[in-house]
C-alpha cells in the first residue's frame, strides 16, 4: 500500500467540488471485506488479509490479465470464465469505475464456488493519468444464502452459520440473541452460552448502542430490513472492530416477524483504508502546499476552488481570500483578459495546454510557463480545471543573454579594428542593457580615452562625445570608469557618478547631456591576459531602474569577450609590426653584413692583381690594406656579438661576472681607446670623472655599455662635442653622456630602446640593437637608463646603478 501512498492520488474532498466529493463517498461506502490493489502496469502491489479469506489465495505476480484463470472468477453463469478486458480491475485501469459488479469464485480452495460483489476505481494522479486501481471485494455468498435461509428451515440456519466465512446472528422481538454463528464467536472470541439471550446491543461500543437503539432498531422493526449499517463491535479482550451489518425480518405465514437474522461484515480493513486513503490526500495537499510551484484549481465559471502556499505567497492573498473569486477580482485586467481567454478555450476543448503567461510579481512583470488541463467526473464532465504554473522568468532572461552574447561574439571577430567592433559592441548593448553605452580604452597618452559610444538619441550621442573629449572623467573619482579602470572591479550605482563633471556640466550648451544626470549606472572592466585595458561604462534606461546582478553579471560576461577580442586585434597588430620589424632589420642586417665583405672583397682583388703584378706592392699601400681589413672584420665582430647578445637575452642566459669596480677608472679606460674615433668623427669629448665610484659591477658589460652610448653620440653628434660625466648618486653611480647632434623625436624616444630601432633617420648604419642591449645589461644590474632630448638640440642618456647587483 505504500507504493500506492506514494503515488499521486486524486485531490483531497476539500479541494474538490461537491459531486467529486460525493462520489470518492461512494467508493469509499461500496467498500467490502476485501482490498486490492494493482498498479499502471497490471501488477498486483496490495491485498489485504481479508481479500486473502474471501479468494482463497494469495497475491500473485499474474497480471490482471490472468486472474480469471488464476483465482477461479466466473460470470454469473457459473461456467464462463469471466473475460480479463471486462474484469472490474482491469475497466478500472482503463479509467472506469466498476460498482457491485457479481462475480462468481470457484478454485481449489472455494470448489463449491463464492458470490462475490466487486467495486473497482481508478487512481489517478494531479494530472488526471491513471497510476492504478483498487478492487472492494465483498464476498456475499452468504447474504445470498442467508436471504434463502431466512425463507427455509432451520436446518439451513444451522448449516449456514455453521458454514458461513462472516459473522451472523438471530434476534428475537425484543432484540435478543436467539443465534450467533461460529465466524461471530471466534472473531470477538465469546462462547456462545456467553452470549445467547443478551440484547444484541451490548456487545457494541457506548456510541454504536445510542445508534442502533435510537435510529436503526426503530427503522428497522417498522421496515423489516437494514442495509450497511456502521457499527463499532467490542471483541471480548475489549479490542473495537468495525462492521457493516445487513438484517432482513423473518415472518411467519401469517406474516407477523418472528425473528431476524443479521450478517455482520468487518470492515476494519477498509476503514483502516479510508484512513491511509485520508492521510494519502492529507500528503498530497502537504506537497502541494510545500511544493515551489504554483497550483490552483478554477471550476466551470473560472472560480477559484483551491491555491497552494506558493500561489499565496507570490499574489499575497490566501485561499480563503480568492475561494469563489474569479481572475479578474484577483488579477489587474489586462493580465487577467488573457488569463480568461485561455481558460476558457480550455473549458471549451477540453484539452490540456501548456502556455506561456504574464503575471505581475512584486518586482515587475514574470513569465510562467503554465500546463492547464480539465478534470473529469465518472460521466466525462469537465468539472474544474487544474494549473501548474512555473516562474521561467529567469531562463527567459538566460534566454535572451545567450542569443545578445551570441550576437556580440560575432560582431567581436568580424573585424581586427577593434574601435570599430567596440562600436558595434556598444550599439548591441543599447536598448538592451542601457541608454548610454561608452566604451574606455587606455592607451599610451591617454589613460581612458572613449573609443565607442551609443545612445537611444544619436544626437545626445554625439552631445556625450564631444563633452567626454572636452571633460574625461577625474583619474582621482571615488566611483566611476577612472576607479574601475584602477581596481579592476566591477561597480554599480544608483547614479552615473565619476562619468559626468558636474560643474562643467552646468554649463548651458549641455543641457541633453544633462537628461542622464542621476541615472543608475554599471561599470565593468575590460581585462583580458590580467591586464585591465579599458572599461564599459551603462547608463540606465530610465531614472529609478537600479541594474540587477543578472543584469551585471551578462555584462561582465560581455567585457571579457571584448577585451579578448581587443587584446587579440593588439597582438595582431604587434606581430604585425614585429614582422615588419624582423624583415625591415634582415633587410638593414644583410646590407649592413655585406658592407665589410665588400670591401675586404675588393681589397682581396687589389692584392691579387698585386701578386700577379711584376711590380710588388710598395709595404705603405699593404699595411693600409691590412688596416682595412682589420677594421672591416672588427665591424663584422661587433656585429655578431651584437647578435649572440639579443639571443642570450631571449634565452635568458646574460651571466653577469660581478668584481669590486671604480667606474670613474673604467670610464678613462673605455675613452681611452676611443680617442683616435673621437678625433675621425670629429667630436670633441669631455670626461668629467673627479672622484672614485665604487660598487660590484660586470666590468666587461659596463665597458660594453660605455662603448654603445659613446658609439651612438659619436654617430649621431654630428662632430659636436660629446660629454660623459660618471658620479657617486644614491649610494650608487650615474653615467651620463651628453651630445649636441640631432636629437630624437619625443614620438621616438620611448621605443628607441627596443630591439631593431634607431635613435634618428635609417640612413644611419647598424642593426639598431645597441641601445636594446644597453637598456638589457643596465637592467640586469638592477639600473635604469632613460633619455632626455629635443629635436636639434642633441639627447642625454643617463644611466643609475645600485652600488651592488640585487638577487
């Protein structure tokens, strides 16, 4: 039976309307001695002891197809085997209910055959599917014989009681027992002297006594029958059963009544059926009521009959509240005309219906996605219709985010220019999530520039620009793009604080830019690799609607793919320029490699033709000729440490060899052996070393840094003086060299230290990695080095060491 609890059941009498009341009653009274129960799939889950008695066998794993063969049922015929498709159960299983339908038992335990009456219902889940069917067997083989008995002699009372598998028992005129069988003695466990010649009434509870004396016996003695009477009988060891009791009057020929004779039914079984069946509806209404979803019930004029705890508490009304109320008395009109439309075209059809609906929630407007379908009677009236409504407000919204992020990706990878796709991103995100969309960009002269923008009014679109270029949000604003370009945190607020100067924008010229004044507004940082790169700045909608977490989260969601798809249009870029880097320093690497072989080439061909000539070559011309060669191939030198240094640099394997050291003594040391450059280039130099500076340094790499800052000032000096100064600093030493040639543009100066660029025009030779490795062997002492310089009015490089290298 516990399977069968388990199951959804029909819904309670007090959700139901009177008829449905009246006929569960009716089941419930047509109830036998015997209970089973079968489930969907025709097997047999329940039989209780009685039903056992009255079949002679117990359960069985036959289907309800077999039990005609299995248990021995008849029509009433006595010799057709009853037809499974027609078998009370199995009409159930089909939905019908079977009443007091003859069924006649013979089997090896009942050879002689029983009469038995069988009522059967389906049991039916909340959605009206059939999940089962309960038999009320009544085995009435012996009121068909008491009836027959009562009408013969008393020979065949005798046999009957002695026979009967019920109770029975004899009154006289004054309501003794003149008769009991032997079932009524050894069920309430008395022997028969015990009780013969005592009024039949007090072997009944105290409230079955007043019953019978004061109701039933009157009736009864006027009538000559009763029929299912509920009694309460006390056993002997005090213990209640309870029982149906039918008597039929006994007359004589004259026709006066001489004696009755009564069959008594225990129903205890049912009653303890009733019992679960109440307690079963008593759960159902418990999950309904705790269950999170909405249920309701509407009868045929759309009146509320029941709502669940859940339906009270999202409308704020309880069910004594809305009991006999109609949509419209519960619900604004225009939500409740479209709530009546369909459950009218329910009512009409007949079918059920899963729908999509607006209701009104404290917070705003929430979709349910509602499954309604009509209750039946025993006739195949619609009698009410039931509803099941789920809030799928939230997948809606999860809904429409994916298709808008879905949107967004594709516009984000439609073009490597990534202010245009940030364009496109923020005119996605208007009128969806904002107003107002700004897109921030951090760049190298900028710390947030607005490189996209979109608003429901073009006009006040361009009005934000040109106020934004004008007045960019204060870097030092507790709230807004600047503090969220700085935390890297996301940030919400009830106004669009830090976007808008509010003195500049008093000003009377921004009176549309004015309108977002107070608007709630979310920002969210664009960050891709750990690096923020921009923000993405909202305006709300309208003043008042604050942005929810969802709403938050969708957009952070949508800042991430941006700032992937800007982080990828940079590296694009990047390696774009790093090809353009490599082939353009190929380019300057070949030339500047086939330079020296060029002209050791041609001083290779001059002694050639010098050998083969009868006339040697006079020692002058050869030992130029060796210098040349000399100074080619230290050229060439340079040039290939220049490049194993790049590549230790990449690989991470520029060793340092740290000694005590006198920068000042190294500085004379290096421009020393500089001079005879000096005098060819035409710089006059200047070293200003005054006092030892000593510290642990690399002396082959200082020597190494001295030489490109002396190389470089020698290249681009344009024969104008050159000065080095080398001074204690900070504990520390400063280099500094000082020229007056060219200079460098400031556009120039921050990159002038990257691999494969130079300082002024390329005409000028090398590879344009000396200040790359000096910048690379400073730093890797633990220094910095920077520039100083003006177009035309030369550059000063300043180098600052620690006095020893920090690990």
């Amino acid at each position: 039976m516990d399977r069968l609890h388990d199951s959804p059941a029909n819904p309670p009498p007090s959700a139901m309307p009177p008829g449905q009341s009246r006929l569960l009653e009716a089941v419930l009274a047509s109830l036998g001695e015997g209970l089973m129960v079968a489930d969907e799939h025709q097997h047999l889950v329940f039989m209780n002891p009685k039903a056992e008695l009255i079949l002679g066998l117990g359960p069985t794993d036959e289907p309800v197809s077999r039990w005609p063969e299995h248990y021995g049922l008849y029509l009433p015929d006595k010799v057709t085997l009853h037809p499974s498709a027609s078998l009370p159960m199995s009409r159930a299983l089909r939905g019908e209910t079977v009443s007091r339908e003859e069924v006649f038992l013979r089997n090896a335990a009942r050879p002689a055959g029983t009469w038995l009456h069988v009522s059967s219902s389906p049991v039916c889940d909340e959605h009206g599917a059939v999940r089962g069917g309960v038999s009320i067997v009544s085995d009435i083989t012996d009121r068909k014989g008491a009836e027959d008995s009562l009408r013969s002699a008393g020979e065949k009372y005798r046999s009957l009681y002695n026979n009967t598998p019920v109770m029975m028992h004899s009154i006289d005129l004054e309501g003794r027992l003149i008769s009991v069988s032997d079932r009524w003695l050894s069920t309430l466990g008395y022997e028969r002297a015990e009780v013969l010649g005592h009024d039949s009434v007090e072997f009944l509870t105290p409230e079955s006594r007043r019953f019978a004396r004061e109701v039933v016996l009157p009736e009864y003695f006027r009538t000559g029958a009763c029929w299912n009477v509920p009694y309460q009988i006390v056993k002997k060891n005090g213990q209640p059963i309870d029982v149906l009791l039918s008597a039929i009057a006994e007359q004589d020929a004259s026709g006066k009544v001489v004696r009755s004779l009564a069959v008594l039914i225990d129903v205890t079984e049912r009653k303890r059926a009733e019992g679960a069946l109440q307690e079963s509806e008593q759960r159902l209404r418990a999950i309904l009521d705790n269950a999170p979803t909405v249920f309701f019930l509407l009868d045929t004029q759309e009146r509320f009959l029941f709502v669940n705890r859940e339906w009270e508490r999202l409308f704020h009304r309880t069910r004594a509240q809305v009991a006999g109320r109609t949509v419209f008395d519960v619900f604004p009109q225009d939500i409740a005309e479209a709530l009546h439309q369909a459950n009218r075209d329910i009512f009409k059809a007949g079918v059920s219906v899963e729908r999509e609906e607006r209701l009104a929630h404290d917070d705003g407007i929430h979709i349910h996605l509602t499954q309604k379908f009509p209750l039946r009677d025993a006739t195949g009236m619609v009698y009410a219709l039931c509803g099941i409504a789920t809030d799928i407000t939230e997948r809606k919204q999860m809904e429409v985010s994916q298709r808008f992020l879905a949107e967004a990706s594709r516009e984000l990878v439609t073009s490597l220019d990534y202010e245009t796709t940030l364009q496109h991103v923020a005119e996605l995100a208007v009128p969806v999530l904002a107003d107002l969309c700004v897109v921030f960009v951090r760049t190298e002269t900028e710390p947030l520039r607005p490189v996209a923008m979109a608003d429901r009014s073009p006009a006040r679109a361009a009005s934000v620009r040109e106020f934004l270029q004008r007045h960019p949000p204060d870097p030092a604003a507790p709230h807004g793009p600047a503090r969220i370009l700085a935390t890297g945190s996301s940030e919400t607020s009830e106004a669009s604080m830090g976007l808008l100067d509010p003195v500049a924008l008093a000003e009377e010229r921004w009176a549309e830019v004015r309108t977002l004044r107070g608007r709630p507004s979310m920002g969210v940082p664009l960050q891709a690799r750990g690096r923020t790169l921009g923000v993405l700045f909202l305006v709300s909608p309208a003043p008042g609607r604050a942005y929810t977490p969802a709403e938050l989260a969708l957009t952070e969601e949508l800042g991430r793919r941006a700032a992937v798809a800007i982080d990828n249009a940079q590296l694009y870029c990047a390696a774009q320029e790093s090809i353009r880097a490599r082939d353009e320093f190929l380019s300057i690497a070949s030339h500047e490699l086939k330079t020296p072989l060029t002209s050791m080439r041609l001083r290779v061909q001059q002694l050639g033709s010098a050998i083969t000539s009868s006339r040697p070559l006079p020692a002058e011309k050869v030992s130029k000729l060796l210098e040349v060669f000399e100074s080619q191939l230290q050229r060439l030198s340079h040039l290939a440490e220049h490049l194993l240094d790049v590549s230790r640099i990449n690989e991470k394997r520029l060793a340092l060899r740290l000694e005590a050291l006198d920068l000042a003594a190294l500085a004379r040391d290096v421009t020393a052996h500089l001079t005879e450059q000096f005098q060819k280039s035409g710089c006059a130099f200047e070293l200003m070393a005054p006092e030892p500076v000593w510290g642990r340094w690399d002396r082959l790499r200082l020597e190494q840094v001295m030489l490109n800052l002396l190389t470089n000032a020698m290249k681009y000096g344009a024969g104008r003086p050159i000065r080095m100064e080398v001074a204690s600093h900070a504990g520390g030493a400063r280099l500094v060299i000082k020229d007056h040639g060219m200079g460098i543009p400031p556009e120039a100066q921050a990159r002038i230290f990257e691999r494969f660029e130079r300082a002024a025009s390329r005409n000028y030779g090398g590879l344009g990695l000396g200040l790359f490795i000096t910048r690379q062997l400073v730093e890797a002492h633990g220094g910095n080095i920077r520039v100083e310089s003006e177009p035309g009015h030369g550059a000063t490089f300043t180098v600052e060491l620690p006095p020893r290298v920090p690990f």
